[in-house]
C-alpha cells in the first residue's frame, strides 16, 4: 500500500538535432522519432511533424537570452508540458527541466553531451 515515485530513471539515450538556422529561427529534430519543427522562437505554436505524431501537437520556443530556450508543448491547444533548455557556458552539454502544468515540483531534468 502506498504510493510509489519513481526517483531514479533509466532511460534510452535520445538523440536531439537542434539547429539555429537565421537569428530567431529553430529547427528542431528528433531522428528517433522523425519529428520536426521548424519557425521562430517568439512563442509562435509550430506543428511538430513527424509520422507517429498526432495531428494538432505543437512545440513553441522562446528565447530567453543567448543560450536558453523556454518550450511549452501542446495537443489540441491544451498545455502538455513546459520546459526549459540552456546550453552550458563551454557549449559541450545542454540541460532540459520539463514538468506537467500543476506540477512544477516534479521537474524532470535530462542532461545531453554535444555530439561533434
């Protein structure tokens, strides 16, 4: 009896393709998954494609200085997750907080290494 968190998480490792195109532009790739999304980083929804998404899911960035980035994930115009990623200062690993609406005090934390 009892209710049970899960505090130590093994994961797959994932691979992230996030690339700067112009000044205020993204394009986000995730190749596991073949999912895209591509457009600005004012906030703007832009559809994230990919053939197992589900039409109506939507990914927005916003530039929150130099080497962070704030997400807020959508399907349907709900609110899924919100998120954060910042590049660390000598650009080698990039660190993303993610949580539910409402449940900020159970952030996840996924920490990525720059592949040359």
């Amino acid at each position: 009896l009892g209710t049970w968190k899960n505090i130590k998480v093994q994961a797959s490792s994932e691979t992230y393709i996030i690339t700067i195109p112009a000044p205020g532009q993204i394009r986000f790739e995730n190749p596991a998954y073949q999912e895209t999304a591509t457009g600005p980083t004012d906030g703007t929804p832009l559809p994230y494609v990919g053939p197992e998404t589900p039409q109506g899911y939507t990914i927005s960035f916003t530039a929150a200085g130099p080497s962070h980035l704030k997400y807020v994930n959508k399907y349907n115009d709900k609110v899924v997750n919100l998120g954060t990623m910042v590049v660390s200062k000598d650009g080698k690993t990039l660190t993303q907080v993610f949580w539910v609406p409402g449940k900020e005090k159970e952030k996840a934390t996924a920490v990525y290494v720059r592949q040359e």
